[in-house]
C-alpha cells in the first residue's frame, strides 16, 4: 500500500485470541464510515497463543492490515511506541485489542479533532472495569494530582486519538519512561476530552494485575518527579531535630530531675527509626541509580521479530 494514509489505528496485541475474530470485522466496518484512506497495525507483543496466526489470516484478505511481531513480550507501552514508528497516518488511533473501548467510537475520535486541537482523550460515560482497577486509577489520578498539582490533567485512557505532531514530540524525550498516558498528559499539547462507551471484557482475561498497577504507579513517581528524594531530605531533616530533642530531653531529666533513663529501650528506638530512615533512603536513591544504569545501556525499546506491510 503506497497510497497516502489519513488514519492509523494502533492496536497492540498479546494473547487476544479470542477477541481478535470479533474486533478486525467490527474495526473495519467503523473505519469505512470515515471516508478516509485508513490502515490498522496490530503489533504482536510476543503472544504466545494463536494470535499472530489469526492476524495474519485477516491481513492476506485485507492489505490495509500492516503486522508488527516483537520476539517476546515487552509491554504494552513498547508495543504502542512500535506501532507510532511504523504508521504512516497524518491522525492516529490506540486502541485497545480488549473490545472494552468499542471500535464503534473510532468516528467519534475523528470528529473531535479541529485546527486547534492535537489531542483527543477519551472518558468512560461509565467504566465497566473491576473494583481493583477503578480503585487503582484513581490512585495513580491521585498521585498525579499530588506530585504536579492541579495544571497536570491526567488521562489515563489508553483509548485516544493524536496528530503526527504528538508522535514527534513523544520521540524527542528520549528518557526510558515512556508511559505514554502519562507523557502525553505531561506534554500538555492542545487537547479535548470527549465521552465514550465502556464495555465489560466478555472474552479472555485482563493484562493489568495489581502489579502491573503498582509498577505503573512506581513509574510514575520516579519517572515524572524527584518527590521520593525530596522525601527522603524531609525524612532526614525531621530525624535529626527528633534526635536533638531527644538529647536534650535526657539531659534535662538528668541534671535538672535527676532521673537516669535506662537506655537500652531508648537507643534501641532511636536505632529502628534511624535504620528505618536509612534504608528507606538507600532505595530511593537506587530507584534512581538504576535508572540512570537503564539510560546508559541504551538497549531498545523493543526487539522486532518480522514486519508484514
């Protein structure tokens, strides 16, 4: 296909077996309501069922399916990041290969967009996800609200549509963190925010455990914020002037009361909040180092099997 392309819709896949033969037919029957020149890349995040067979089956029917295959599984946010690389739409789509975001929306996406407008988020009208992982994105919202205040509007959303422009602009951070809801948000380039429906996952099981919850959370503090290190200056601050008060706290009960406090109890206080704040301490500090380790082995994203354009 060397005609140009006006959309790109990005869908990263690892293990959707079964929600792929529903989601291509429904896809494409959206994308031929845009009276637009469109291709979908699925990227392949190193599945290990029958997803990649069943792609391939859809793209020898249809060439304006494109395959990216990486050699394992390197994340969802390396996949999108492959999927940017290789489209070649002036607008692009990421949506998720789960049917929870329904392909039906994709023209609403589009439509969205204007001169002034680089970015379209989406929100649920109502989210249809488990307790869990509602409760563990309004932490993250929490957490960015927190760390970057009131100006950071984070949207977490993995259903969105960008120009090319944003794509150049995500490029140019070369830092090794690259969740993308929360770059984008932090990139604050003109967006809207538009409504869209929310389905429950009727086939397979969800990627994002409450691990997956926790690392991105974790990602999201060290990555976008050096809160942990100021923390950890307030922590040492704090435990300095306690064991100053301290001091003067026994040395008053000494000469002024006469009373000797035993001071096993006391010392051996004093050494667990200080151990404590020590060993608090070194792990942040080795956050941060094996980050700067991680930056300077400059490894790829991610390693590419195959590419069937």
């Amino acid at each position: 296909m060397t005609s140009p392309v006006e959309i790109s819709i990005i869908i990263p896949v690892f293990n959707e077996e079964e929600t792929l033969r529903e989601l291509i037919p429904r896809l494409k029957k959206s994308c031929d309501q845009l009276d637009k020149t469109y291709e979908i890349l699925f990227v392949d995040d190193g599945s290990r069922d029958g997803s990649f067979e069943v792609l391939r089956e859809f793209k020898n029917a249809d060439d304006r399916i494109r395959l990216v295959k990486f050699t394992r599984n390197f994340g969802q946010q390396a996949a999108v990041l492959a999927g940017f690389r290789h489209c070649r739409g002036e607008i692009i789509i990421q949506l998720d290969s789960d049917l929870q975001h329904p392909p039906e929306e994709i023209p609403k996406v589009v439509a969205a967009f204007s001169d002034e407008i680089d970015l379209v988020s989406t929100r649920p009208k109502k989210r249809r996800d488990k307790s869990l992982r509602v409760l563990g994105s309004k932490y993250l919202h929490w957490i960015g609200h927190m760390l970057f205040g009131d100006e950071f509007v984070l949207n977490l959303s993995s259903f969105r549509g960008m120009r090319r422009s944003v794509i150049e602009k995500v490029e140019a951070c070369k830092d090794r963190s690259r969740y993308m809801a929360v770059l984008m948000s932090w990139m604050a380039v003109p967006s809207v925010e538009i409504e869209v429906e929310h389905h429950d996952r009727e086939k397979g099981t969800t990627k994002y455990s409450i691990w997956t919850l926790i690392n991105l959370s974790w990602d999201l503090i060290t990555g976008y914020s050096n809160a942990p290190l100021r923390m950890v200056t307030y922590l040492g601050l704090f435990s300095a002037f306690l064991g100053f008060i301290l001091m003067m706290f026994l040395l008053f009960q000494r000469m002024v009361n006469g009373i000797l406090i035993e001071g096993f109890i006391v010392l051996s206080a004093v050494f667990a909040f200080f151990a404590g704040v020590q060993l608090l301490s070194i792990g942040f500090l080795g956050e941060y180092l094996g980050r700067v380790h991680i930056q300077t082995q400059d490894r790829p994203d991610y390693i590419i099997e195959r590419v069937i354009d």
